[in-house]
C-alpha cells in the first residue's frame, strides 16, 4: 500500500471512530506515537492523516500542542455573553482612551470623556483563541445588575484576524454588549468579535 494511501485509510479511520463515540468534541486524541503504534505506520504517516483531518475541520488543535476533536461548525454555543469563559483567557492590552461618538452614546458619556480599553483573548480547549473581547469603561470599574447585547456582523480588523486565525476583512460576528447598574445606566460596554463559522447565538438579557 502507498504512503497515500496508508494516511487516507488511517483518517477514514479516525473519523470513524470519532463518529462512534470513542472521543468527543473537545476531547484531545492519542499521541502521534500511540496512533503510530496502534497502526503499525510511521509517526509522519500518522501526521500527514491529523493534517487532513485537520483540513477536513474534523480535528482541531496544534501537532506540537496536541490535537482534539473539533466542534462542529456553529456548535459553539454563546448562552449568555455576560457569563465567565469557561476555558483560558489572556489579556492582550489595557490603555487609555477617549469616547468616539459612538462609544459616548453607548456609555451615556460626553465625546471625548477618558476611558479605560481592555482587550481579552478568549481561548478554545485546544489553546486556540475563539472569541476576541475589547471592553470600554469610565474609571473606576463599576459593578453592574443586568445587561443589553446587540448582534450584527463586520469586517474584522488586522489585529483581530491575526488573534483569530482569519483573514483581514473576513465577516465576524460582532456582538455589543452593554452592561448596566441596578438602575440601567450603563457602566462599561464591550465588542465581542466571533468568527461566523464557529458559534451558534442565544441571548438572555438577566443575570
């Protein structure tokens, strides 16, 4: 049997096996190694049969880092975007700003008044950034009751397709989230940018 061949039967394989249950979405497969041994190939056949997996959106995942079953497109289920992230996050930038128009009317703030900027990478099981949030907020940081969320879809910016693994101007989703006080006023708004083929929306606007 050709080297081809020996890698396209191992992925048929693999995807079989993933479509009968034996790993799940999000759960990391065995070492290059194990699978080598278990199929009596060479460690790069093994390779060559993740990259097409890969490719095929079936596994996700880094070589060096591991590689686990991807979620189906759209599995990714954002059900409150108030909520904790339940996998890891970075914190790429924190700086100060000045309202845009824009920004002062979703803060109920003059233009021009000084603001705080964070900007937060929110990461997939497999070390991936899947979710891209930059938060605005009049100092001090203010607790807040409730908030309001708005969807729409935009170009992402070069530094967001950089995070995200996407090309510049390539269409995200964008959603705007305010947070407000116990009596509605709005205390911090935020832009969470997601990449349409990944996520799948629910809202609910109470904590």
């Amino acid at each position: 049997m050709s080297a081809d061949a020996r890698y396209r039967r191992i992925a048929a394989d693999v995807h079989a096996r993933i479509q009968a249950g034996e790993w799940m979405p999000g759960e990391a497969l065995p070492s290059r190694k194990l699978m080598a041994d278990q199929y009596g190939v060479h460690e790069q056949t093994v390779r060559l049969a993740y990259v097409l997996l890969r490719q095929a959106g079936i596994l996700d995942g880094e070589q060096r880092k591991g590689v686990y079953v991807a979620h189906p497109p759209a599995m990714r289920t954002l059900t409150d975007p108030d909520a904790p992230w339940p996998y890891g996050a970075e914190l790429t930038d924190t700086t100060s700003c000045r309202a845009t128009a824009e920004l002062a009317g979703r803060l109920a703030v003059s233009e021009g008044t000084a603001l705080r900027r964070e900007v937060v990478e929110c990461m997939d099981p497999g070390g991936r950034s899947a979710m891209v949030v930059t938060s605005w907020w009049r100092a001090p940081r203010r607790p807040h009751a409730s908030f309001v969320a708005e969807v729409g879809v935009r170009p992402v910016t070069e530094e967001e397709a950089r995070s995200l693994g996407l090309l510049v101007d390539a269409m995200a989703y964008r959603l705007v989230r305010t947070r407000l006080d116990e009596d509605g006023r709005p205390v911090e708004t935020a832009d969470l940018v997601l990449p349409m083929d990944r996520w799948l929306i629910r809202l609910s606007g109470m904590k």
